[in-house]
C-alpha cells in the first residue's frame, strides 16, 4: 500500500513538473510573439513618421514653388504692361500710329496717392509728335464739379504752376486739394511759353483719371 502511495504521489508530481514546464514554454512562445508584433508595430510606426516628414518637406517645396511662381507671373505681367506703355509712348513721340494728333498735348492723366503724407497728384503725360525742338510753359488745372463753382487748383499763369521743359515727353505733377460732393470734369490748362504753340485746355472726365496705387 505504502509503494502505491507513494508511485501515485511520484506521477502526479511528475504531471504537474511537466505542466510546468509546457506553461513556461507557451509563455515564453507567446512573449516571443508579442516582441515581434511590437517590433513590426514600431518598425511601422518609424516608416508613417518618415513618409509624413517627407511629404510636410515635399508640401513645403510645393508651397514656396506656387509663391515664386506667383511672384515672377507678377512681375512678368508687370514688365509686360510697363513694355506695352513704354511702346505705345514711342508709338505716339514718332506718330506711328497715324494720330491725328500733332504738336504738343496731353497723352495722359494719371492719380496717385502717397500713403505716408496722404497728399494725391494728378499726373499729367505731355508729349510732342513732329517736333525737336524743346518746349517750355507751365501747367494749369482746374475741377469741374457736378453741381457749384470750379475748383482751381492752380492757374497756369501762377507763379506756383508747375513748369514743364521737353523735347519728347514729361509727365508733371500737381498736388490734388480734398473736395467734396461729385466731380464732373477736369480742365488741364497747357501754356507754352514759346509762340511756336499755342496754349489750349485739355478736358477729361473724371470718372475717366486712371487711379494709380
């Protein structure tokens, strides 16, 4: 009895020695497992934050490549429109559009506006076709407006008068006075100091007075 007691006490420790060590050897399969899911997961986990890294850089790149293609389009369209006007001015010093227009007159008015002093000037483009020799005067100007009396700003006699002095082309310019209500018309009085030309007055709507920034 004593021997059977004894070999059943033996097995059963013997199945539970070898439960153990199955236990131990799952664990251990399972431990080996999950460190190379983590090790996939963080090998994951690297290349998202590597490919993300790239393409902010690549969304970056593309972002300052939109900009200075923006800029030259600006600029290019920029020089375009100074080239077109410079052409044109050159077109009209050597009449090679057929005007009708012979002498000396007004080819432009302008407006522009200093932020800094907030004063505004007209800007009046004056131009001589069929002629070298050099033109002198002064210039005069006055605001019609839609309703009320005139608004000079300056006459063309007045010793204020901004003078001009060309033989092609000169743009002069005259400080604007704030007004008030609607303007209708602008009156712009040329008097050349030579009598090769007479004086004349050049009227241009307002509505019409390119504003330049």
């Amino acid at each position: 009895m004593i021997m059977a007691a004894l070999a059943a006490v033996a097995l059963a420790m013997a199945f539970v020695a070898g439960q153990t060590v199955e236990e131990s050897s799952a664990k251990k399969r399972n431990e080996a497992i999950m460190a190379e899911k983590l090790s996939a997961l963080s090998g994951e986990r690297d290349a998202l934050r590597s490919e993300t890294a790239t393409a902010k850089q690549q969304h970056t790149e593309a972002k300052a490549t939109v900009v200075a293609l923006r800029d030259k389009l600006k600029s290019t369209t920029s020089m375009k429109a100074q080239d077109d006007a410079d052409l044109r001015l050159y077109r009209r010093i050597a009449n090679l559009d057929d005007s009708e227009t012979r002498g000396l007159f007004v080819d432009k008015v302008t407006m522009s506006k200093n932020f800094e002093t907030e004063e505004v000037s007209l800007n009046i483009l004056l131009i001589q076709t069929q002629g070298r020799n050099r033109i002198r005067g002064s210039v005069g100007a006055t605001i019609l407006p839609d309703t009320g009396k005139p608004i000079t700003i300056v006459q063309s006699e007045d010793s204020k008068a901004p003078d001009f002095n060309l033989r092609f082309f000169q743009t002069v310019h005259i400080p604007v006075p704030k007004t008030q209500g609607i303007m209708d018309e602008l009156e712009i009085h040329v008097k050349p100091a030579d009598k090769a030309h007479k004086a004349f007055v050049h009227r241009i709507p307002w509505a019409e007075i390119e504003r330049l920034r």
